[in-house]
C-alpha cells in the first residue's frame, strides 16, 4: 500500500543500502543501514532488524514502518504508529527544495569559474609566449658567449704554452707591443686594399714567418692562418690571425718585432682576467636559460593538462586543499599530488596525478593520483577522489579503505551538472 504524498520520498530513496526498505525519507537513510538491530529513531527501543517493515508497528515514532507514513498499513500493533505522512512530506520538499537552490548556485558558480579559466588560460598562453622569447635571446647571447668563453679559453692556452720558458731578452725589451694594440688597428694595417676583408694575398703580403727567418709565407700557410679561408673580415679575423700575431709564436708583422711572452706577463694576466669574466658571464647566462627552460617545460605540461571540455578545472591551477581527518593532515593540490603529513611532521605522498577516472560518461567525476610512497609489504600509495557538486571547493573527506589504498570526496561546482536536476540531486550534494 502507498500514500500518496510519500511517492516523492520513495524516488528519492532508491539507493543501494535501503534498496529493501522502501520509502525512507532520504534524512534517515542512514538509520536503516540492515544490520543485527534497528534502533527506533526516537530512540525509544531497540528492536531485531527483521522486525522493520513487517507490517507491525514496534517503535511509538513508526519509525520501523517506514512504507507508509500513516500507519494505515500496520494492523493489529499494541504501539499506536502516529501518522507521520504531513512532517514528513515538508521535510522532504524543503529539503529537494534547499538541494535545487544549492544546485542552481553550483551551477551559477560553475560558470563563473569557467569564465575566470578563460582569462587563465589567455593568461598562461601569454606568459608561455613571453617565456619563449626570452628563452631565443637567452639562446643567442649563449651562442655568441659560448664562442668568446672559446676564444678566451684558447688565448690564455697560447700565452701559458708561450710563458714557459720565456726569457727575458734585448728583443723582448724593445718590442713593439702588438699583443696590446687593439685587433681594430692590426686589421687595418693589413687590409692593403681597404675592402674591409683581408686574403690571402694580403696577409702574404705583410706577414713573415719568424721561426724560419723573415721568409715569405706560402699560400697554403696563409690560408691557413685565416682558418682555412681565403678571405675574413674583422670579426673571423679576430677569432684566427689576431690570435696568431698578438702571440708572436709563428709570424709576425713585416718589420716589426714580434711579441715574445715573458713570465708574469700582464698581458697573460689581463687574458686570464678575461677568460674568467668570459666564464662566469656564460654560466649566469646558462643559468638563467635552464631557469627559463623549466619554465616554460612546466607550463607546457601544465597546459597539456585535461582540464575538462570547458576547461572548468582550470581554476584548480596551482591550489591545493587541506582537511584534517584523526592524526592525518591531508593535501590534495588537483592536477599535482595529495599527501599525507602525520602529526610527527613526516610527509607521505599518496600518489601524484595521474588521470582523470570516471566511467565513461561521467569521466570528469574522478581523479586518479598514482605512484605514492610504496606502502611497507605492499604496493605503492594511491588515491581515487571523487568530486561532488556543491557550492563550495573544498576537501571533504579521506578515508583508506584498503591498506594505503586511499579514497577522498572533493566538492565543488565545477562538479554540478544540470542533470543532477533529473537524477536526483541528493546523491551528488
Ligand atoms: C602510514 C600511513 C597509513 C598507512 C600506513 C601503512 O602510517 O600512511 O595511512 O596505512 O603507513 O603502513
């Protein structure tokens, strides 16, 4: 038998645990959980469970008889059942009532959220873009760093070759300093014809060799003093001849004495002053492009996140949730990892994000966090949380049903669905 104004109460009702025990007002759900005994919910007495819903009315609240509230349908009971139908039934539509409020703010809430993902995202885009144009100059200067650290390097490698053994001589004495002239004014010298670059021919012209008296150099030498071209201009130069001349170990300017080396030189300190400042301006520049890299390698992998079809979870972005459950602080940064932090202060990951893990048509209801501290004689921690819709983000629960095996509620609105409208709010909030 049925009375009518609890039909509503009856489709609320259809969850798993009181799936025998119809019409339950969803309010008391939780008191007709089947087990041994059933306690009136006045607290009055406590009866066998076989004895709810048997047509017989043991509880003065009626509270066993939960199939109709007006006690029409328990006969030839001593307990006179109060017709509970009218309380009830308020209760109930207040209660579906205050559900569709919350479930229409959640709603509202939702799609500002999405709106503000929007502004993130064109945020993040930008900041990405921005990042990668830092990280092409941050290229180029290593580029042109890289070659002068080279360089440096290679002139304090000459000039130490050079020191050793070095005497100090007549000729040493009297030398013109082409090592301290500028590679401006060398260049120019030899550029016989002006044209900005110098050749071969050029440097035969003006060079001598020096080990071997003052003999003319072959065409194959010269090439190769310019590093194996037949022409460079002042920047080549610098990076080949230049170094060749201020050294003085091979040839010389016609006419000119050579530079020898002789020990303490300033010259070799000033190259070995140089070559460090070359280094150290390198590895501040290395430095700050592996900074820039990661960067913009964890944006990327942020950005490649599923974020949902509305990219609703997006606000989630760099925020993390905190609920203390017994001795056990709980952190769940969405898209991150969750942790577990024991009053000891030792923190313990419970797995790092993995993916999303709903059914399928329900794939953005669950998360999936994998990969956590192994668990002593057991497999690694992880944990499946669920998101339910309500108005307010939030951790709400974390419980471990199986060793290190943890489960947690996330509520928030991004979580609300119009359909719940249909289904049944009552689950979900
Ligand atoms: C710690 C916590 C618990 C877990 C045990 C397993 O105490 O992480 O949640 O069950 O380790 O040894």
């Amino acid at each position: 038998m049925h009375c009518p104004i609890l039909i509503a109460v009856v489709i609320w009702s259809s969850c798993v645990d009181s799936q025998k025990i119809r019409g339950i007002s969803l309010s008391y759900k939780r008191f007709y959980r089947e087990r041994k005994s059933f306690l009136c919910i006045d607290g009055s007495k406590l009866i066998p469970f076989d004895q709810v819903n048997d047509d017989y009315c043991d509880c003065a609240d009626g509270s066993d008889e939960p199939d109709c509230c007006d006690a029409s349908d328990e006969y030839n009971s001593h307990t006179a059942c109060q017709n509970t139908c009218r309380n009830l039934g308020q209760r109930e539509r207040a209660e579906v009532k205050s559900q569709m409020r919350a479930l229409d703010q959640g709603l509202r809430l939702k799609q500002q959220l999405i709106e503000e993902g929007v502004l993130t995202w064109r945020d993040k885009q930008a900041q990405l873009r921005d990042l990668q144009r830092v990280l092409d100059d941050l290229q180029t200067q290593l580029d042109d760093l890289r070659k002068e650290d080279a360089r440096r390097k290679k002139e304090v490698d000459a000039l130490r070759e050079l020191e050793i053994g070095a005497l100090e001589t007549e000729e040493n004495s009297h030398r013109s300093h082409i090592m301290n002239e500028s590679p401006v004014s060398i260049f120019y010298e030899l550029d016989s014809n002006r044209d900005g670059r110098l050749s071969a021919k050029e440097v035969r012209a003006k060079l001598t060799d020096i080990q071997d008296g003052e003999r003319v150099l072959s065409e194959d030498e010269a090439v190769a003093l310019l590093g194996g071209g037949h022409h460079v201009d002042l920047s080549r130069f610098e990076e080949t001849l230049w170094n060749s001349i201020r050294i003085g170990h091979n040839v010389t300017i016609r006419g000119r004495v050579p530079g020898r080396l002789v020990k303490g030189e300033p010259v070799l300190k000033a190259a070995v002053s140089a070559a460090e400042k070359a280094a150290a301006e390198l590895k501040k520049v290395e430095d700050a492009y592996e900074t820039v890299y990661m960067e913009i390698r964890d944006l990327r992998e942020k950005l490649a996140t599923d974020y949902g079809p509305e990219r609703e979870f997006l606000f989630l972005y760099n925020q993390c949730f905190q609920l203390k459950v017994h001795e056990y602080f709980y952190e769940l940064c969405p898209f991150n990892q969750v942790t577990q932090t024991s009053a000891s202060g030792a923190e313990v990951s419970l797995g790092k994000w993995g993916s999303w893990a709903g059914s399928p048509q329900h794939r953005y209801s669950q998360m999936k966090y994998e990969n956590g501290e192994p668990c002593w004689q057991g497999p690694t921690r992880n944990t499946v949380v669920t998101l339910t819709c309500g108005t307010e983000t939030a951790l709400r629960s974390v419980k471990e049903p199986g060793k290190c095996q943890y489960v947690a509620e996330f509520q928030t609105p991004v979580a609300c669905r119009p359909a719940l409208r249909q289904q049944g709010v009552h689950s979900e909030l």
